[in-house]
C-alpha cells in the first residue's frame, strides 16, 4: 500500500463532484437547465451557480484571497442580495458564463488549497463571530460535501427532465436494464409503498 496524500484525495473528491455536476448541463436546451423541477425552485444552472459562490466565498475571502480583488462581484454575491439569488440565473446570464465562472473558482480554490497547508487557520465573514476562524482541512470538507449533496440534486433534477442517469460520464453506476424493465421496477416500488401504506 503506498503512502496517502490526504490533501490531493481530497481534491480528487472535490473534483469529482465538480465534474459530475458541470455534465448534468450537458446535451439540454437553455430551458431545461434553468427550469425549476421542484416546490422550492431546484434548478440545474442555480446548482452550478451556487456551488461557483461557495468556492469563491470559502477559499476565496475565508483565507484572505478575494476572487474579486477590487472589481466590484456580481449583485448575487453580495451580502444585500435577495435570499436565494445565487440559486437562479437571469436570462441575460448564459450557461457558457455560469459554467466559466464555476470552473475559474476551481483554479482559484486549488490555488488556495496548493498554496496552504491543511492546518492554515481562516476566517468566514459570513459565520457568527465566535466561530469564524478554521481550517483548510475543514473547509474542504464542508465545501465537499456540499458539491457532492449538490451532485445528487442535479442527478434527480436531471432524470425528471430526459430521463437521463449517472454518476460521471461514461460510468453510469447502474443496474442494466431497458425503460421497461425500469418502468416495472418503479410500478413495482409503488405497489409497495401503497401496500405498506394501507396496511398501517
């Protein structure tokens, strides 16, 4: 067994989900990947465009590296925005500009993750003020975790659009089966639960 670098399996993990929830736009029409599939407005540009502020907020200004420097950020990363506002693009902000964002907050997350050891102390502005500092180690964490909760919404968001399944591209982590066997399955499920149901 070779030796672990915990801070590149890390990484793998973040990008991981980075990359699974960057795919999910793939292949559909500006509707689809900005309608909302569920009660609360779930959507799969507001995914990529929320865990794009995440990065930004959280290797970014949490260790003294701004994103945006002196440039004024976009009004939804500012902290007078409406509630929810980085959950949902306008029409004039394209796919092509939310996707580049998201990737250039990689290049400055792993910047700041090449740049400082684990332990390297930072500070969120936005936590209550007794608990802002932590570490790098905790942050990735947390931000992995995120993305990867993220990931599973864009898989569920995707599937009610087209029907379409995976964990990454070309490794779709599923039994084989045809759309009858699946629609069996689910029929199969519903009975179930109505079973279940009836018999309380």
């Amino acid at each position: 067994m070779t030796a672990s670098d915990p801070k590149a399996d890390l990484l793998r993990y973040l990008q991981d989900a980075r990359d699974a929830l960057l795919w999910k736009l793939e292949g559909l029409s500006e509707y689809d990947v900005r309608r909302p599939l569920t009660p609360t407005g779930t959507n799969l540009l507001g995914l990529v465009k929320h865990t794009a502020g995440v990065e930004l907020g959280y290797f970014g200004d949490t260790f003294g590296r701004p994103y945006f420097g002196e440039n004024p950020p976009p009004w939804w990363y500012t902290q007078d925005a409406e509630p929810n506002a980085d959950m949902w693009s306008t029409p004039d902000e394209s796919r092509e500009d939310i996707a580049g964002l998201y990737r250039r907050a990689w290049e400055h997350a792993n910047g700041t993750i090449a740049a400082l050891p684990l332990d390297a102390i930072g500070r969120v502005p936005w936590w209550p003020e007794e608990r802002r500092e932590t570490t790098l180690h905790h942050i990735l964490v947390r931000v992995i975790a995120d993305t990867s909760r993220h990931a599973g919404h864009a898989d569920i968001v995707r599937e009610l659009i087209d029907g379409s399944v995976g964990l990454t591209q070309g490794k779709d982590s599923m039994p084989p089966g045809d759309r009858a066997m699946w629609e069996a399955h689910r029929q199969r499920l519903e009975d179930a639960a109505r079973e279940a149901d009836q018999a309380v």
